[in-house]
C-alpha cells in the first residue's frame, strides 16, 4: 500500500533525528550477506535496517521478505501505526517483530529506567503463540543487547517475576491473563511502552479477553505516543471498531492468499462409518511412513482415545490439548519440531500459531463445528512453499458440514467413499 503525503507520526518525530551508528564496531557486514536481486521479490537489504538484525535474519535462513512483510516493513519502519490483515504461515510474526527490534536500536532509550518497564509489548491470544513469538523474538535478538520476556499463564509466576526483576524488559511477549495480573501488581509497567502488538485480534475477541485487552491498553501511553500494530486474520465489524480506537492515523495492509486455502495441499475428503475411521488412520500413517503428521479431533476425550490408540499401536506420538501441563505443551512442540515425535494429535488450541514446517499430512479425524477452523487446521501443511496432503473423514455425525466448509474454502473438495473390505 503506498504511504499518503502526510506528516510522520507524533511519535517518531518526538524521538528527534536517528542517532550516528557508524562508529559502531562489529566483525560482521553486509558484504558477507550476499542477496541477487531478483524481479518481484523484496531483499531485507532494501529496507535500511540495522546491520545487527540483517546478521540475525541471515543466521535464520531468510533473504527475501515475504509479501506481508514487504508490504508492511516500509511502513512501520517509519513509524506508522499499521492495522494488517494476515494468516497465520504468511511471515507476519518476523515482520513485527523486525520493525520493533530495528526501531529499538536506531533510538536506543537515552536514560536508564528500572527494569520492569515495557519498551515493547506483543499481545497473543494463546501461550502457544506468545511463546511462538517469543522463540522468534530471541532468534532476532541474538547480535544485540535487547531482552525479550515471556509473560503467560500455565507456567512458572514466580521464574517469569525474577526474569522482569533480571533483565530489561526490552520486549514483553504476554497473554492477556498473565500479563494483567503482573500488570496490576505493578511487577512489569505499562506506562513507557513505545510500541504495541496485538497478534490475532480476533482470536482474542472469539476467546473472550478484549475486556482484559482494553484494561491493559489503558495502562500505555495514549495512542498518539506509542506506535500501534494490529493482525487479524479476520476483520468482523466489533475487531474495526477497536482497530479504529486502538490506532492513530493507521496504514492499513490486507495480504490474503487468492484462494482461501493453499493449492500446494492436496485435500481429500473420506467418507467413512464412524467405525472405520480408526482402520483407514492407521493405514494412511502406515503408508506415509515416518511423515510428520497432524490430527485434529474436536474434543480432549478424542484427543485422549487416539492418543492411546496410536501409543498402543507402537506410533511416535504426543497429545495437545488443554488437558496437558503447559511446560508438557512446550516439550512436546519442540519434540514434534525437532522430529522425535511423528504424529501430533491436537484440539484447535494447536490450529493457529504453530509454526512448525515440513508437515506432509494434516488429518481431520472429526471436521471442525467452525468452517473457518478448517482453513487453519490445514494451513498446517504446505507451507513455505512446499505440498502437502490433507485427509478428512466425514461420517454420518458431522457430513452435514461439508458444504459449509466448501463454501468457506471456495470450491468443491475430491470426496472418497471408503469401503469396507474387513
């Protein structure tokens, strides 16, 4: 979106001119990150950012920006207020995340301040994606003296009090809860925040926490002070309105993918008795050998019944749901990650904000009561680029949600009769 002749913001300009960083002295330089132009493709090394973010973006394998991250970088490295419209998978956790970090070491803070005071504040709906961001946030961090805090519930209070009373609270990572709670009793302040994320807005409202959302934007300074970033994968009329109120003067960015779900997924639909269901999942992980392999059910007690089925029948597997321990939960993602575990078996807690790559096959075991649940279930796959496979069984429970779901996606999806040769 191009940027209106217009004023810079209040807030960039109260931070006075960009102070001389050549004398800076690091080993590393730009000539050994060494990026060909190429036709339609944006380079980090066009966006004038900080040479110790350019290492840390090469150190993660990234050359060319994504198309959110394209789009939007020009803008909010200026400073502006930006409200975007994104999915998950799209790049647009690096693109926040590398305008706060790259604004935070042009302007470095010129006074020393307690360390529980908020530089940088990212709200996500779920631990699963505050830590997700917080991994990243480390990642980009690690050529440079910023720290980054993980406020979020299901896990150690006291450990997260000591991290804010150790180190700077440069950049905070928050659930709603948590960060209230801390906020409330002062352990970490609001009030010198120049920079605020709100990830996956509506999320927050369908889970209920804009009420705590907006206790925790009245503790930051007004909106003409800091600089706002608001993602949403969907924008209903109630997520406009707070965008309108939580912004000043915004950009407003809309990157959805053409078609509602990626065409390097193969979907297929198989209809089955409900009795068969297990057979044919056994089968289809059988056959896609040691693939990594996501299977969403709609409740814990499905959750926990396959889990056991696959346990028993000798899978490397793990269970997420809400029923496990959040430190369990961590484990267990970065076990999936790392390839010690094939098959994942999830609730929707997993559906959106987990970025994991080189899943070959997400499997519906139980199509989702939300047609848009659908979309990010299998968005798990085909990722970055690469194909991937997705199977849902429908039977006579929930077969009534396939034309939903079709509508929802925008086309007809292959639908397969399995016969049962038992």
């Amino acid at each position: 979106m191009p940027l209106q002749a217009e004023a810079a913001p209040t807030k960039r300009a109260d931070k006075g001119p960009k102070p001389n960083t050549s004398n800076d002295q690091q080993p590393w330089s730009l000539a050994q990150f060494q990026v060909p132009e190429l036709t339609g493709k944006a380079r980090f090394h066009d966006l004038n950012l900080p040479d110790r973010v350019l290492k840390s973006i090469q150190e993660m394998g990234f050359e060319y920006c994504s198309e959110i991250q394209a789009e939007t970088l020009p803008i909010t490295l200026q400073g502006y207020d930006l409200i975007g419209q994104a999915q998950t998978g799209t790049g647009k956790t690096a693109a926040f995340l590398i305008a706060m970090i790259s604004d935070f070491l042009d302007y470095p803070l010129e006074e020393e301040r307690p360390s529980h005071f908020a530089r940088g504040l990212i709200i996500a709906p779920t631990r699963e994606l505050a830590l997700q961001i917080a991994d990243e946030a480390e990642k980009l961090t690690t050529n440079c003296d910023l720290n980054v805090v993980s406020l979020v519930g299901g896990m150690s209070y006291d450990k997260q009090q000591r991290a804010l009373e150790s180190e700077s609270a440069d950049i905070v990572v928050a659930t709603p809860g948590r960060l209230l709670d801390f906020a409330r009793n002062k352990k970490v302040m609001l009030n010198k925040v120049e920079c605020l994320v709100l990830d996956e807005a509506d999320r927050m409202l369908s889970m209920g926490f804009i009420p705590d959302v907006k206790s925790i934007i009245r503790m930051t300074p007004h909106k003409e002070r800091r600089q706002t970033m608001l993602f949403s994968a969907t924008f209903p009329r109630d997520i406009q309105n707070l965008a309108r109120q939580w912004t000043y003067l915004p950009k407003e960015v809309s990157v959805v993918p053409k078609e509602t779900t990626n065409k390097n997924i193969d979907q297929v639909i198989y209809t089955v008795e409900a009795e068969q269901k297990w057979p044919v999942l056994k089968s289809l992980i059988e056959e896609n050998g040691s693939q990594r392999t996501i299977i969403f059910a709609n409740r814990r007690d499905e959750t926990r019944d396959l889990y056991e089925r696959l346990k028993d029948a000798k899978f490397s597997c793990a269970m997420l749901s809400g029923e496990v321990s959040q430190d369990k939960r961590v484990k267990t993602l970065q076990n999936f990650k790392d390839g010690v575990i094939q098959v994942l078996v999830a609730t929707d807690v997993a559906g959106r904000g987990i970025h994991v790559d080189n899943i070959e096959l997400v499997v519906n075991y139980t199509l989702p009561e939300d047609p848009e649940d659908y979309v990010h279930r299998i968005g798990r796959t085909g990722r970055g680029g690469e194909t991937g496979k997705s199977v849902s069984f429908a039977s006579e429970d929930d077969a009534f949600m396939i034309p939903e779901i079709e509508k929802v996606v925008g086309e007809s999806i292959r639908c397969e009769y399995m016969v049962d040769n038992g």
